[in-house]
C-alpha cells in the first residue's frame, strides 16, 4: 500500500523530471555532466536515499515504490538516474544488506542526503558476466589487508568518495567462494581512478577504470566483519538493481512513444501527416502494447520482490524482457522519425543510443537468461 508521503515524493519527482530535467537534457549531451542545480534540487528532495532505510536519513521506499519512481526518473537523459543509481543502488544495498551497524551508521546518511558518492566495483577485464574470474586479492596485513588489482567500467568512479571493492580474501578459493566486499575510501592510498571512458551514449553518466596498488584498508573496512560474503552481497544488490533498470526502461518506452506520437503527428507527406498512415500506426501501437507488458510485469516482479516470494527469478525476467523493449521501442522511434531519427538534434537519437547500454550492465541478456533458466530447473517452475 503506498503511503500519502510517498505520493507526494512521486509527484514531485514527475514534476521535477518534466520541468526541469528534461528541457537540461541537451546541456547534458552537450556537457556530458549533470548541471549542478539538478544534483542539488535531486538532493534536496532525498533522492540519493530513496532506496536507503529511513533510519539512516533514506526515504525507505519499497521495491514496489522504487520501481513507480524508477518509471518517472526514466523518462529523460539516463544519466541522471544513473547518478542516483549506485547509492541507492548496487553499492548503497551492499552496506543496507551485508554491513555492519557500525558501517551503516558511518557511511549510509552521507550517502542519503548525497554529500558522498559510492561506486560498485566488482567488474575485471575477465570477470565480467562470471564475478568467479576476480582477480583482485586482499591480503591479510597488521590490522587490515593490502588490496591489489583493477577493476573497469565503475559508473560514478570519477565522483566516488567511496567503492564497495569486491577482492578474493582466500587465494586457495576459486570461483564465487573466497570473495569479500570492502568500503575503500577514494583518498585511501595506492587508489587511483582513470580518465572517463568514452561511451557510446548516456553522456553525462561517466564510467572508468579504478586502479588498487598494495592498498591498505583497516580491518573495519571488511563489510559486515565476514569474509566470502562478498558474492552474495553483489547478487543481493544486482537483483534489486535489475528490477529498477526493467522499470528504468519502461519510463524510457514510455518518452519514446510520447515522442513517437508527437512527431507523427507533426509531420507531414503527401500533405498528410504520416500518423495517419497505418504502418506508422502499427509501429505506433507495437510500441505501446510492449511498454504496457514491461509496465506490468515490472509490478508484478515488484510485488513479489516485496512479499519475499521472488527476488530471483522475476528480476531478471523483468530485465530481460523491458532493456530488450526499450531497444525495440527506440528503434521504431528512430524509424517513425524518418531521416530526422538519424540526426544529433532529436531526442529519440539519443535514446536509441542510450537504450543499448540496458542489455549490457547489471548482467547482460544471456546472463539474465542462465539465471532465468537455472531457477526454473532447480524448481521446476
Ligand atoms: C556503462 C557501463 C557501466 C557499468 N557500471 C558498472 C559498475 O558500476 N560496476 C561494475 O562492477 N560493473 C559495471 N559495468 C560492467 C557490466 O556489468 C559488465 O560490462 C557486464 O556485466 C558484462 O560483462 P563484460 O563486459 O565483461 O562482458 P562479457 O562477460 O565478456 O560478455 C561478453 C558476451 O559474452 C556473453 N556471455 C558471457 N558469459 C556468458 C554465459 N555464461 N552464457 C552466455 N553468454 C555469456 C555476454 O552475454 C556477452 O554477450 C558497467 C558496464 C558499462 C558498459
């Protein structure tokens, strides 16, 4: 059941996006950076927190009530869900679920009220789809341990003021067993973070590598005082994640038809707008049909997600079925625009650009796939 509070956070936020980010997204291609009166406002209204408990400063949203916000943060420029993302998200749920109170206390308000920035950083040039090829080792040292290794494509790591760093504690343990999870802190030494990575689309969001050379953290820095606890913690935070990306999507389908419809009917052949054609109209309706089953199966997934009885099997359906839709509805668009679909100047250009990244990150396609298919044959169902 949604709250009053909750409501209003939502109406807020669909204002805010319609009002005033949206109309920043070419500053924002142009730039590539989120201008820093979005970033306060979006801080003002507690949206680095939304997914954060109350306790520690978050607004304590539900899955079901992230996804709903998830729906209206998708309908402009990516990147500026993307610089909320890995707090609430995959790095701010590794502390939520896996850390200590200690750690939650120290590091979850700051992470709330958007003062600091956390990365997620477990992705390596081999461990990649299969976290078992990690290569980075945390050695045991006086009162802590060294960490050494690289890790790349770390959304927000050029922002990071710190990096949930995913490192093999035990050297005699392959695969997932004998991963921990870490709070390095972005001053810590013998950290360092590349330049920004040139992408393909979602300018304004940045990615790069982060180098660890012999760095030390204290033994306070290991999350949740275990080690090997590290695998679960970044499944725990990428199923959560998968469902919000699938609900990122669907708000992305959504702008993308609204586009769509504008533009046919605004422009014209023949002396007739081209909405009034019917294959314009199939791509039309296509696209609507497909935002609508992502829009259900979103909160569906959600609701199960909540009531504990799927939080596996649903986000990764979900994922799978809205970043391919979303890629499918951004090409339709591109076509429905004509000529006008290829150029730098319409939003759907963009997008077709900034869609392709949802089939990758948070586990691609094919992953989604194994896991989807895993679970039906341990279960049956
Ligand atoms: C913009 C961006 C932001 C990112 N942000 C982060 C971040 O903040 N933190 C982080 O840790 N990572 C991040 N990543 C990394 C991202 O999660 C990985 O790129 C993704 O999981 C794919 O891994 P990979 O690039 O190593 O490709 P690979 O795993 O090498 O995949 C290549 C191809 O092989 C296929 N494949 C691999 N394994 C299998 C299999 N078992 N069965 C079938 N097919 C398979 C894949 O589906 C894909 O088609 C980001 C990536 C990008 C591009």
């Amino acid at each position: 059941m949604e709250t009053e509070a909750f409501q209003a956070v939502l109406a807020a936020v669909r204002t805010f996006v319609r009002k005033e980010v949206v109309p920043a997204e070419d500053v924002i291609e142009q730039t590539d950076e989120i201008p820093e009166v979005i970033r306060a406002k979006a801080a003002a209204m507690g949206l680095f927190g939304y997914a954060l408990p109350e306790e520690y400063g978050g607004l304590g949203f539900s899955m079901s009530e992230d996804v709903r916000l998830a729906m209206e943060l998708g309908y402009t420029a990516p990147a500026f869900r993307s610089m909320l993302g890995t707090n609430n998200g995959i790095a701010g749920q590794v502390l939520v679920n896996f850390g200590t109170d200690e750690q939650k206390r120290h590091y979850l308000p700051d992470l709330a009220a958007g003062d600091k920035i956390a990365s997620f950083a477990l992705t390596e040039s081999e461990a990649g789809s299969d976290p078992s090829g990690l290569r980075t080792r945390a050695v045991r040292a006086e009162g802590g341990f060294r960490l050494t290794g690289q890790k790349r494509f770390i959304t927000n790591a050029d922002r990071a003021d710190l990096f949930m760093v995913f490192a093999r504690t035990n050297a005699d343990t392959e695969g997932t067993k004998g991963i921990s999870v870490f709070v390095v802190e972005s001053g810590a030494e013998g950290l360092t973070v590349g330049p920004n990575d040139e992408k393909m689309g979602q300018r304004g969001a940045h990615t790069a590598e982060v180098f660890l050379d012999d760095v030390f953290v204290p033994e306070s820095a290991l999350v949740g005082g275990a080690e090997g606890e590290g695998f679960a913690a970044a499944m725990r935070s990428l199923a959560r994640g998968r469902l919000h990306i699938a609900a990122i999507c669907v708000g992305l389908g959504q702008r993308l038809v609204e586009e769509s419809v504008n533009h046919a009917a605004a422009s014209r052949q023949g002396g007739r707008p081209i909405a009034e054609f019917q294959q314009v109209q199939a791509m039309l309706a296509d696209s609507q049909t497909e935002v609508m089953a992502g829009r259900a199966l979103v909160l569906e997934a959600a609701k199960s997600y909540d009531d504990g009885s799927d939080r596996r099997m649903a986000p990764s359906c979900a994922k799978l079925f809205c970043s391919e839709m979303v890629g499918r509805v951004a090409d339709r668009a591109v076509q429905i625009h004509g000529g006008m679909g290829y150029m730098r100047t319409v939003p759907v250009e963009r997008f077709y650009r900034d869609a392709r990244l949802f089939r990758l990150y948070e586990g691609t396609s094919e992953v989604q796939k194994v896991i989807i298919a895993k679970q039906l044959l341990r279960t049956g169902r």
